[in-house]
C-alpha cells in the first residue's frame, strides 16, 4: 500500500472549521520527527559515505521531481553561504531543468533517461555521490538515473517515504521515512516534504560539521553576503576571542571570514 497516496482518517475536510483543520494538520506532523528518528541508522549510512567521498574530493548531487525536487535544491543551495563551499560541491537537479522550480514541467519526471542525461551535463564520476528523492519511491527520473549510476559505479542513497518502496531496491543507501497517509491525500509536500527536509538538513549539516566547516558550534566559514552575517561574524569573533567590538570588525573587514579572522589572533 502506497502510504502517500491513500487517503487520511479525516473525510469530510470541507465541513471542517478553520480552527479544526489546523489542528488537525498539526496532529499529522506531529508524527514526522519520530518516523525521522526512527530512520537515523539508515540516514548514518548514507551520512558515512558522503563524508567519505566528499573528503576525497567528490560531489554530492540530487536528483527529484516536484516537491521532493525542489528541496533537494533548497538544501543545495544553502550550502555555499551557510558554509562557504564551493557551489559544485552541493547540486540538486529536478526534472524538467531549473524551470520546474517555479512551474510544473509536464511528464518530466516520467522520464526515466532524463536524470542521467542531466548529471552527464556535470561530469559525474564515480568519486560522486547521487541521492534520489521521491515521496513515493517511484519516480521513474529518480528510479533511471540511480540505475545508470548503479550501473557506472557511482554511490547511490535515496530518500523516500513508502516502506519498500521501488526506489529503496536500487540505491545502495536507501532512507524510508515512513510518514503515514497525508491529511490531504496525495499531498506530498505536506509530511512527506517536511520529512524529506528534515533528512537533508540533518546529512548536509552532518557532513559539513566532519568536513570541518563548522568551529564549535559557529558557522565560521559562511560567506558574509549582507549586514545581518557581519554582525553575525563579528559577534563570533568577540565571543572565540575575548576582543571588543572594533577590533572585532576591523579583524573581520581585513580577512573577510571568521576563520581567517580567528587564525590571524592564534597567531
């Protein structure tokens, strides 16, 4: 049975009252942070060989339709200014090209040569590492590209919300996050993308945190693209140092990062 696809003990949602649905919205995702704790073996895994590879210098990609697409660009993108990386290291692909981000491309994720068409675009190899996203565990892009990269032997993890899904067969580090019936039935973006954006905070930060990109428990690497991150950094530097608030921002205008700026003080 297709857990993401069958309807919720709810029926009769219409007849609701406002107040009645939020809670009962609620009451649903209230289950998710459990169905992910009781993934963290698998999410270990997968978390364990992306560290590996990505010390080695290889990449970490993802491939998704739809909402589960869209995350795994979300959690992409966030990487570079969270942590300083550089933008290739991070790359989520969704079905249909960066257009389906924004708009529904139809049929794309039917496509079952398309996700291997797009990471060929990026010169994958097998120091790579490509996780696929679907709710269901059935996307037919999710499903062709981890085949092909199964087949060239490039690591493969998945991250879907149906037990035994088809999804979890072929990747060699499968995460199922069993989520339930959605309140609104077949609406994925609901538990099942809150769950999914729960496992890919929980790897990126994982890896990052091994890869060394975090001092404590401060981002000392993120890039300081506007007002808000100095005066972030510069509070960073106070606290790890012991230094006022001027020459706390004058360290972090001549080395312009937090790291560079602590290192200079060991000095």
């Amino acid at each position: 049975m297709n857990v993401t696809e069958t309807g919720g003990t709810i029926q009769n949602l219409e007849a609701l009252s406002v107040s009645e649905i939020l809670f009962s919205i609620n009451e649903e995702d209230h289950k998710v942070p459990q169905a992910v704790r009781e993934a963290i073996p698998q999410i270990e895994k997968l978390a364990q060989v992306i560290i590996h590879k990505l010390l080695e210098g290889g990449r970490l990609f993802y491939i998704g339709a739809g909402t589960s697409g869209r995350l795994g660009i979300v959690d992409a993108s966030e990487c570079p200014p969270t942590y300083g990386v550089p933008h290739d290291m991070v790359v989520g692909l969704i079905a249909g090209g960066d257009g389906a981000i924004r708009k529904a491309v139809e049929f794309a994720e039917d496509d079952i040569t398309l996700a291997w068409k797009d990471l060929l675009e990026y010169h994958i190899t097998n120091a790579d590492v490509v996780v696929g996203i679907a709710a269901s565990g059935k996307t037919p892009y999710v499903l062709g590209g981890l085949q092909k990269c199964n087949e060239n032997g490039i690591v493969t993890g998945s991250i879907c919300c149906n037990p035994g899904a088809p999804v979890s067969s072929i990747a060699k580090y499968p995460i199922e996050v069993v989520t339930g019936p959605e309140i609104v039935r077949g609406s994925t973006r609901m538990k099942a993308g809150t769950a999914q954006k729960l496992v890919l905070n929980m790897l990126t930060t994982t890896v990052m945190i091994k890869l060394g990109k975090i001092k404590g428990n401060k981002m000392v690497d993120m890039q300081l693209s506007n007002h808000k991150l100095v005066q972030r950094g510069i509070s960073m530097i106070m606290e790890e140092s012991n230094v006022g608030h001027q020459v706390a921002e004058a360290l972090l205008k001549e080395h312009g990062s937090v790291r560079k700026a602590l290192e200079s003080l060991s000095k």
